[in-house]
C-alpha cells in the first residue's frame, strides 16, 4: 500500500477575490412558497431564505433576483448572504440543462474546505437561486495552531488499516478544512491518500483526514465504490487493470459470453440515461464507459474506481457473475455521474446518499431495460446474481430496506458511522414511496405518500443530485433540495407535497 497526497481538483476559472460585501436583505422563508421557475426573478422581488443550517442557523437556501451570472460581486454578495464573508470561491464545474447551475469550490486561509460548496443557479443571465452546505463563517484555526507533523498524520492514518493492506512510504500530506461533527467549527486537517488491497482483492483507494491539532482521525472515506462510447477488457482472473481489449464499440460479438453480456448492459444504461434525463454518458460528453470483466478468481463484488467498472465472477454461491446484471452496471455507473455532478462524499450522511443515488438509478436503468414496466424486481438491487441458488431474494430491497435485515428504514434510527450501504435504505424507501405511494412497511410513521410515478420520481432525484447536492449534502437537505428540484421541474403543489412526505414517511424533516 503506498500513501500519497491527495490532489485537489481545481478549475482554470479565476479567484474571486475575498468576500467584504455586507449581506442582502432577506425574510424567513417558508420552503412551501416559491417564485414561478418559468421566469427570471425582478428586480425588487424579496429574497426568501428556504432553509437553514439546523446548527450554526445560516441559510443554506436561497431565492430570489441575486444579481448578474458569474459576476465577481453578484456571487460574493450571494455568499455573504450565505453567511460565508470570510471565505473566497474557484468556479469549479458548471451543469446546463435551461437553466446554469455553476458549482464553486469554497476557501478559507488559502485552504480548500473540504464539502464547502456554492451552487449558483440562474436563468437568462439572472441568479435565481443559490444553495451550500456548512458555508458560514464558522471558527477556524489558523496554520499557527498545527501540533501535528506531517510524519506523524501519516502515521495516525496507516494505524486504521490491517499491517498486511500496507506498506507506508515516505509522503507529504496536504492541509484543508473540514467542518467538525459538531457542526460549529471547522478542523484544520491533512489529508492522506491511502491505497492497497482488501483482503479479498477490492482495491483500497481511501482518502483519511487527521486533524492536524489533535491527531485524532476525523474521516476515511473510500473513493472505491463497490456495489455489490463502451470499451471491454478480460482481466482473465488477473487484477492489474485495465487487462486486455476485446471489444470496442460497434465491434461484433466475440466468443465470451459475458463480455457480451456486459456490453449490451452499458449499452441499455448509457441509452437509459440519454432519453431519459438527455444525459450523454457519464461526464455528458460522451466520455467512453469502460469495463474490466473477470477479476480476480471467485471474487464476489463489482466496483467503480474512478474511472471504469470491474466485475468479479462470483464464486456461484454468493454471485454470479455481476457483469452479467444490468442494475449492477448501471449502479457502478451512477457512481461516475453523482462523480461528475454532486460528488457526494462516500462517508456519512452524504456517503448513504451516494449509495442511494446509486441503487435508485440502477434500478430505474432496469426499469428502462424492461421496456418501463414496473414488477417486483424493479425495487430489488442484484436479484439476478445474488445467492443463485435462492429464488426470489436480492442484495437490498429500495421497497422494504430491512428486508435484508441490515438497511436502515428510518432516519431517527441513523448514527454515526452506520456503512453507507446500509444508511442508503433511508433514501431508498423515500424514492420507492414517492414513485409508487403508500406508507412506511413497517409502520414507523403513518404519513400516506401519494405516489408520482418511477419517471416523474426519477426526474426530482436526478436534477436534484446533478445541479443542487453538494458533496457533504445530509438527509435534511436532500429533503429540501429534492422538493426545490420539484418546483424547478414545475410540478404541481400536490407533486411536491409528495416529494415531502416520503421524506416525512421515513423520519427525516417534520411537518
């Protein structure tokens, strides 16, 4: 395992200079009122704070007539009302879909804060609309304060890994700001790049963050995302990717069944993506969708790396071979999209949801596959590979989470540290209820969700994770920002009353 720094992905936009402007005029807001999404905000229209920091108060939300796209002032005059007078902001990536949604990285004492982002919406050269997670101006120790060393964060960080999964190598961290679980401060930490093998042949690809006064681990988050223009390699049981090219698009079939298999999967999910949301791949630019078949010997998982999908063939007891499932495809994929939009840390709140977007787009790409019929198989997560042997049975259930007597249901049942794949089921159930309706299964709330359908459903959670999260975006603010993305759409009040209760129905928000 070698150690490295994590380098931080920076635009070729200019700096803005550092935010001294005095904050607009702003009223409490309700998140039930909204300006219609089908015209540019006027001048004088009040500006409505939809939703707040549940810690530090600040909004995180905000719409109104905000000022000139990608003008210096106009965006640190939106900041400030974010509550962030203190910090400057790089453009970092822009989404266009009729509207622009410009995604800026946040800084504080020249340091990147880790999951501080602005999203600056606007229309017709208008910003209508601005949202971030954690922006204020919390407390943040100075460079002066570091008490530990380099050496010793390195250290701190291989300690969390079995001695067999590394060999630590000289290496220089870098410096960045979290904000702490607390939510009232920002920690001063380095970041270490941590990589090498699970124990059985998963890549570890980990980023750990050690506070840099305390030298205690404040996160780990893994950058490997298992799951359980196209381009196939054969790995032949070997793990140095990418292994050798056997079919390239629009080359005939060759005699490997599941090379076959799995071209056509991402043929369906990049198809699936493009009619349904006009997505062009997974940078929506036709960027090539690239898959490692038979990894490894027996190895019974799929991941996504970063850069292309790697499937085992299972050992035929617990899988079969996952190249051979199309929610399994189409659930690695959604992790280079949510990669390329929202960028959802893989940890915590923001991790389960990563997860989720996930199975949620792996299942309404097998949907799609299924000619957009709905069956019992569609709420199901790798029924096709999972425990051959067992009919009728599936990795996770998005209609029933705790089916598989791991997943979470409910959002007051979620703590700290619960693995992301697990705290996925709270999103999961929340998407199953707005597309089909109903209640809770298990009966933990009796709000009643009138159901929009799979397409309508889709189309919220799409827009809401490629132009509204950010990458440490909790449960709370998916709730919001999923009902912002409804109104965007221009649903009906009824529609975004039901993007409300199924949040409500699974204990995330109240009434």
């Amino acid at each position: 395992m070698k150690i490295t720094v994590r380098s931080h992905r920076r635009a070729t936009f200019a700096l803005l200079p550092i935010l001294a402007c005095a904050p607009l005029a702003c009223s409490g807001g309700s998140d039930a009122a909204g300006q219609d999404p089908a015209r540019p905000p006027a001048v004088g229209d009040p500006v409505e704070v939809v939703a707040r920091d549940g810690i530090s108060l600040a909004p995180t939300y905000i719409k109104g007539n905000l000022g000139t796209a990608r003008a210096a002032a106009a965006v640190e005059s939106v900041a400030s009302l974010l509550g962030a007078r203190t910090s400057r902001f790089e453009l970092a990536s822009s989404v266009r879909d009729g509207a622009v949604h410009d995604r800026y990285t946040q800084f504080r004492n020249a340091r990147i804060v880790l999951g501080g982002e602005l999203v600056v919406h606007s229309r017709n050269g208008v910003i209508y609309a601005a949202n971030g997670d954690g922006l204020g101006d919390l407390p943040a120790p100075a460079e002066a304060a570091i008490a530990i060393s380099a050496p010793a964060a390195i250290s701190a960080a291989v300690s969390i890994y079995a001695p067999e999964q590394y060999a630590a190598a000289g290496a220089k961290t870098e410096l960045a700001y979290r904000r702490a679980a607390n939510g009232k401060e920002l920690l001063l930490v380095h970041t270490i790049t941590v990589t090498g093998a699970q124990t059985d042949g998963t890549p570890i690809v980990d980023t750990v963050l050690v506070d840099a006064v305390s030298g205690s681990i404040v996160d780990r988050i893994p950058t490997i995302h298992t799951a359980r223009n196209r381009e196939l390699h054969d790995l032949k049981n070997k793990t140095s990717l990418p292994g050798a090219t056997v079919r390239i698009e629009g080359q005939e079939p060759t005699s490997d069944s599941v090379v076959n298999t799995n071209y056509d999967r991402l043929g369906t999910t990049y198809d699936a993506y493009k009619e349904l949301f006009g997505r062009d791949s997974l940078d929506d630019a036709g960027g090539k969708l690239i898959s490692s078949v038979h990894y490894s010997t027996n190895y019974n998982n799929a991941y996504w790396n970063g850069r292309q999908m790697v499937y085992g063939d299972g050992d035929g007891r617990t899988f079969s071979n996952l190249a051979n499932s199309l929610d399994v495809t189409a659930h690695e994929l959604t992790h280079g999209v949510t990669s390329k939009t929202s960028n959802l840390t893989y940890s915590g709140e923001s991790g389960g949801l990563n997860e989720a977007m996930s199975d949620i787009f792996g299942n309404v790409v097998e949907y799609y596959g299924a000619g957009k019929v709905v069956s019992d198989d569609t709420w199901k997560v790798g029924e096709d590979v999972y425990t051959p042997s067992t009919a009728g049975d599936a990795l996770r259930y998005l209609n029933d989470p705790a089916k598989d007597k791991r997943s979470l249901d409910y959002y007051p049942d979620y703590s700290s540290g619960v693995d992301v794949h697990y705290s996925s089921g709270i999103a999961n159930l929340a998407f199953y209820l707005l597309s089909q309706g109903g209640t809770h299964p298990r009966g933990k709330t009796d709000v009643k969700v009138t159901g929009i359908g799979i397409e309508k459903a889709a189309q919220v959670f799409y827009r809401a994770n490629t132009t509204i999260f950010t990458s440490s975006t909790s449960f709370a603010n998916a709730k919001t920002w999923t009902e912002q993305a409804a109104k965007e759409l221009g649903y009906t009040d009824d529609e975004v009353t039901s993007v409300r209760n199924a949040w409500l129905a699974v204990g995330v928000g109240t009434e």
